[in-house]
C-alpha cells in the first residue's frame, strides 16, 4: 500500500489525509497542470500577435509618411517649373527692351571704333598688333570660340599692351554671345579694376551693367548704370545708360 502511493505521489497526485482509518483521498492535479500549460501557452501567442499588430501599424505610418513626402516632393517640383519659367519670361522680356535701346542680345557689335582700332594696330607690324588683329578678324567672321581663345592668348602674352584692355573687353562681348555669363562679367570687370585709363571703360561699365540686369540684380545695374552717367556723363555708353534706364524701369 505505502508503495502503491508513492508511485502516485511520483506521479504528480496529491494524497489528502483523513481521519484515522479512512482512506486517504487521492487527487490527480495533472489535468490542472495541462490547463495551466495551455493557459501561458495562449498568453504567448497573444504577445506575439499584439507584437505582429504593432510593426503593421508602425508599417502604415511609414507609408502614410512616404507618400505625403511624396506630395510635398510635387508641390516643390511645381513651383520649381512656375519659377522657371518666371525667369524665362522676364529674360525674354529683358532681351527684347536691350534691342529697344539698340543692343545685339546674342551677337557682339562690331562698331566703327573697334574697326579703327583694328586699323591702326595692323600700320604697327609687331607681334602683339598683329596677334590683336588676328583675333578681331575671328570676331567679324563670326567664329567666336576661335575669337575667344585668340583674344585670351593676346591677354595672356601681352599684359600690359595698350590693346590688352580692349582685348579683355572683347573677352566680355564674346563670353556674353555664348550665354557664358560669369566669364563676360569677370572680362569687364577685369576691364574696369585693372585698365581705369583705357577707352573701354565706359562700354565694359554699360555691357556689366546689362549682364547684371540679365541675371536678376537690378540694384547692382542701376548702381554701375548710375557710376557710367556721373562719371562719363559725354561717352556714347552713358547716353545707352540713360536710354536703357528708361526702357527697363530699373
């Protein structure tokens, strides 16, 4: 018998003592055991469900982000194209009152001075009149990549001749007909820093003028348009300055 409930005991019974000559009252628990398996069984399962119902709810707040960056990423695109074409429309406004006062938008202007210029170089003979001379003559032909690098190798191997100043001013005209802005406006400026007493002055002050105006710095032109009048009040530049001044409304 005692061995009858040990083996019982072992096997996961509980033996309730009674009253003196009673039998003692022996209770199975592992039906007990099996329900409380199963109960942390389906606890875990609804952790992992409530975890898999987190990331989905994370996973919809990522898209619902993306696709308003995306919205946003559309508006800036479209503003982007209306400021585009803003632009375009003032340029093309601006081109068009530059050929009101008589200035060639897109082609530099060979005027009866320039030619003179080119006139009295090539009675001199030297090396640097007649590189000078060479370069104008890829300007009246209307090469003006070849008139470029002509005119930057007479500036570069005669600094300080008296044409140099005229062959930086070219430069300018040539970089502004090949819509190559910055290197125009750095060639007159070069123009108006370095060769104060040079003839061309006044015109590379006109043409900065202009390139500022087409770049969308009104202040900067009128400022240089303001400085050509007071300065060379009698150029021919300065009655340009005047006439544009009127015709943009700067």
């Amino acid at each position: 018998m005692k061995h009858s409930l040990k083996r019982l005991c072992g096997a996961g019974a509980l033996v309730l003592p009674l009253s003196v000559g009673a039998a003692p009252i022996v209770e199975d628990l592992s039906a007990q055991q099996q329900q409380s398996r199963s109960f942390y069984e389906q606890t875990e399962v609804r952790e992992s469900g409530g975890g898999s119902l987190l990331l989905l709810n994370q996973l919809e707040e990522n898209q619902r982000q993306i696709q308003q960056l995306r919205g946003q990423m559309e508006e800036l695109r479209h503003q982007l194209e209306q400021m585009r074409q803003l632009n375009q429309e003032r340029y093309i406004d601006l081109e068009e009152r530059l050929a009101a006062v008589g200035t060639v938008g897109g082609s530099p202007n060979v005027d009866p001075g320039a030619a003179q210029e080119v006139a009295a170089a090539s009675g001199d003979g030297s090396g640097a009149q007649a590189a000078y001379q060479q370069a104008f003559q890829q300007v009246q032909a209307r090469d003006f990549p070849a008139a470029i690098a002509a005119f930057e190798t007479f500036v570069g191997d005669y600094p300080d001749h008296d044409l140099t100043a005229n062959g930086y001013y070219w430069l300018g005209e040539l970089h502004s007909a090949e819509s190559d802005l910055d290197q125009a406006a750095s060639a007159f400026q070069t123009v108006i820093d370095d060769y104060s007493g040079s003839n061309k002055v006044p015109d590379a002050l006109y043409k900065l003028a202009l390139l500022h105006a087409r770049q969308g710095q009104p202040d900067a032109s009128r400022e240089l348009l303001d400085e050509l009048m007071e300065s060379y009040p009698d150029s021919n530049a300065a009655t340009l300055a005047s006439e544009f001044l009127n015709q943009s409304g700067l």
